[in-house]
C-alpha cells in the first residue's frame, strides 16, 4: 500500500490525506504568497491532485484567485493556508507543506531567486572567465566585447537553480 501523510487546518475543521510522493516541493517568496501568509511566503509540495483526498471540511475551504497567481485555498474558519495551484480542478495541487501532520519526505528548494546576494556574486566574478589570462585579454580585444554569461555574471545577474514557477 502506498504510504500516506495526513494534513490539517489550524482549528482542526479541514482534514486531508496526501498519498506519496510529492513530485517536488518548493519555497515561493513571491508578493501573493508573502500577502497570504502574511510572512516569508508559502513551502509547497506538488503532487497530482488525484493523491490529495480531503477526508473532512470540505465545505469549510474558500478559494481565493488573485489577479495573476495561483489560487489560495484556506479554512474559512481558522484562515490556514491549505491549498493552491489549480484547486481543486487542476491535475495538479500544490499543497501546504506547514499544514502537514508528518514528514512530507520531499526537500523543498527556494523558488524565484532572482538576485544572488553580492558576496557571492564577487566569488562568481572571480572564478567567471571561461578564457585562462591572456586568451581572454585577446579574445575580448578581437570581439571587443565579453561573452554574454560574463556580463551577466558581472551584472549580477544569474540565475542559480532550475525553479522559476512561483504560486
Ligand atoms: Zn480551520
Ligand atoms: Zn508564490
């Protein structure tokens, strides 16, 4: 039989079943998830809707879509965050991993990192030349410009990790 975790809202009204695995799990910082959570955002597992099984409450979840994003599925009662993606018509749910009674075994990766902080920005600059000293002085007098990863790393600009979906 596969292997299951139960979930809950905070006043114990809703309670769900997600059957294992979780295709993937990530951290989303993005301006809906900070608002709906009022805090750093939301940890969430993906996982096919057809695994997720709400056991009790059902009439208790609201759905709120905001303009652009994800809906926001919650408890109407106590306001816990439960579920997003495309509830609860999608193929897929994105679901709470805060509301989860047990180990949800997936390791969430952080979601929309746009910048890296400038510390390591200045160690990718220095490790940045695809070219060893002279070839790359050469290669940037004949092309007179850098190559385009270059810049982009010495912008700041690179994109570390391969999430860029956001709820
Ligand atoms: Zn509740
Ligand atoms: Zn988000």
């Amino acid at each position: 039989m596969a292997e299951t975790v139960g979930g809950s809202c905070l006043c114990g009204g809703v309670r769900f079943e997600v059957t294992l695995p979780f295709t993937r799990a990530i951290h989303c910082h993005c301006s809906r998830c900070r608002k709906h959570s009022g805090a750093f955002g939301l940890t969430v597992g993906h996982v096919p809707m057809s695994q997720v099984h709400v056991l009790q409450g059902e009439e208790l979840i609201r759905v709120f879509e905001p303009p652009g994003g994800r809906v926001k599925a919650f408890c109407s009662v106590c306001g816990s965050s439960l579920f997003g993606g495309a509830w609860p018509d999608g193929e897929m749910a994105a679901v709470r991993l805060g509301a989860l009674d047990d180990d949800p075994q997936v390791r969430p990766i952080a979601a929309r990192v746009r910048r890296l902080p400038r510390t390591v920005g200045r160690v990718a600059r220095r490790r940045a030349p695809a070219l060893p000293g002279r070839a790359a002085a050469a290669h940037t007098r004949k092309t007179g410009r850098q190559s385009l990863r270059a810049r982009a790393v010495s912008r700041g600009r690179v994109v570390r990790g391969s999430a860029t979906t956001s709820e």
